[in-house]
C-alpha cells in the first residue's frame, strides 16, 4: 500500500507534447528486466511489461507479491528507500526513468498517483486543485480559475462543492476527498495514473464514481491500477497482469486471464483470493 500524499507536484518547464498517430501505436510504459531487491532477497524478479497508451492495465495478485513495489518502480517513488536496489529498465516514452537525473521532475510529472486513502493538503478546496498549477508556475488567476472548475467538473465534484470553495478540503467526505485528489492531479496534466487501491476506503457509491470516472478518462490516460477486487479487474481492466511471489505469472486480456486461467497459481487466486 503506498502512503504518500497524492500526486507528486514537482516544478517542471517542458510543455506537453502531443502524441502522434504513430506513438499512439507504442507502449506508454516498457519494463525491461526490472529487479528490485533488498538485503533480505528479492522483492521484482525480471520483470518485463509493456503498457499499451490509453488503456486500464490492472494489477492483481496476492497480498506481498510487488504490486505496489512495481508502481512505485514506475515514477521512482522507490528512491524513498534506500534500502531497495533497484536495476533494469523502465522506459516512460522510450526514456528510461532509472535513468534520468536532471529531468526526473519532468518525467514524474507525467504520472499522478493516486493512493488507497485520499491525502488532501490541509488547505482549502480551491487551494487543492490549484496547488500543481501554482507549483508549474502559473500565475494568471483566470487560468487557474478556469482549471480548478473544469477539474472539479471532470471528477462529478463541481456542483457539490461550487458553493464551498474555500472549506478545508478535510471537510468532504472520503469519497469526495479521493475524488479532489484526482481532480489535483489531473490540473497538472499527467499521461499515465497510477492507483493503488483508490476505491479500497470507499462506499460502494463512491467506488462506482471512481470506476465510472476511470472508464471516462482512458479516453486522455493511461491508467496502471492495482486491486484486490477480482469484479473491479472484471468491470474495469483492458489487459489484467497477475503477479505472484514479485513474479509476472500472466498477463492479457481479461477474458482470458479472469476465465482461463493457464497457471495453477492463478486458478487458485481466482478461486480462493489472498
Ligand atoms: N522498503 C521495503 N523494505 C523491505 N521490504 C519491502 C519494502 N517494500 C516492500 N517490501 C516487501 O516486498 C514485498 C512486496 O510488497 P508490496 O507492497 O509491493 O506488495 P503488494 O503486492 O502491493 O502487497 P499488498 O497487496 O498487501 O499491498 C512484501 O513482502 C514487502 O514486505
């Protein structure tokens, strides 16, 4: 589970660039023989994963066998550890982020990551949404204003909290907190979501808010997600990779990997959960 705030903000002064027909084609993600160990033995072992663009990729498997190690791989939230050594490839558009120094920040901003509890800052509402953009260096309050609205609008939020725009963002309910988070992180314009569990502190109507969302904006993102609900990689998943023991086990499509399982492993997984 990962437990950092939401979203890394991180200044950044490269423009988006827009995707052409022909990278639409190419993964958004390569992982290449990517090994994550600590002094105790290994947590990834040779992984090996291409994520197609706009697409719902999820992540299953059991309780301890990677998954959130392996988003973390994705944005090198990994660096947080110094204790995890960390070797292979994780190419983001063909740039490998194991890689990179100077541009980190750039590559980082391409992912927002939205985590099993929401983490709003403690500012207001508005401040919220605005943050990332302020961190971009935008100045022009239209701007932000206009971005803070069509945010809010984009997670269903906007009627609820037009009116209490200035409230402690710790005032809305849970689901609405996770909600603002993805709103957060979408003012800043990411490519690629990674969720980790982000509907598992949620009521069955917030979860289908977020579902119904994630369904919405595989149009404009990629979307990596990890969960242990098998009828949420049912509902949502494009491709469902399964993990076992820091392994890939299967990966594919979900009618095949969800309905004919190949692996003992799996069959059990499917059969039995954790
Ligand atoms: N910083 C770390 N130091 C040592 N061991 C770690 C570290 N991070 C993760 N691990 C270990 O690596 C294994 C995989 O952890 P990870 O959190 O990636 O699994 P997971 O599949 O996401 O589990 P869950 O579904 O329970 O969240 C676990 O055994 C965990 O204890």
């Amino acid at each position: 589970m990962i437990t950092y705030p939401v979203f890394s903000y991180q200044k950044a002064k490269k423009p988006q660039r827009m995707v052409n027909h022909q990278e639409k084609q190419t993964p958004i993600i390569e992982v290449k023989g990517l090994n994550v160990r600590t002094r105790e033995g290994e947590i990834l072992k040779n992984i090996n994963l291409q994520i197609p663009r706009n697409k719902i990729v999820v992540l299953l498997g059991p309780s301890g066998c990677g998954k959130t190690t392996l988003l973390k791989s994705l944005n090198r939230l990994t660096d947080l550890h110094k204790e995890l050594q960390v070797s292979g490839e994780v190419l983001i558009d063909g740039v490998d982020i194991l890689k990179v120094s100077r541009d980190l920040p750039i590559m980082r901003q391409k992912m927002g990551l939205l985590s099993q509890r929401p983490f709003p800052l403690p500012v207001s509402i508005y401040r919220n949404v605005a943050y990332g953009l302020k961190l971009k260096g935008i100045r022009s309050k239209d701007l932000i204003a206009h971005s803070v609205e069509s945010n809010l609008k984009r997670v269903g939020l906007w009627d609820e909290v037009k009116n209490r725009l200035n409230s402690p963002a710790n005032s809305l309910s849970i689901g609405q907190q996770q909600r603002l988070c993805l709103a957060r992180g979408l003012a800043v314009k990411p490519a690629i979501i990674l969720a980790d569990e982000p509907t598992s502190a949620l009521d069955p109507i917030s979860t289908k808010i977020i579902e119904n969302l994630f369904k919405e904006l595989k149009e404009h993102y990629t979307i990596i997600l990890v969960t242990h609900v098998l009828r949420q990689a049912v509902r949502l998943a494009d491709h469902v990779v399964f993990m076992y023991y820091g392994d890939i086990i299967e990966q594919g499509h979900p009618d095949d990997i969800l309905k004919r399982p190949q692996t003992e492993v799996l069959k059990k997984y499917l059969v039995d959960g954790n």
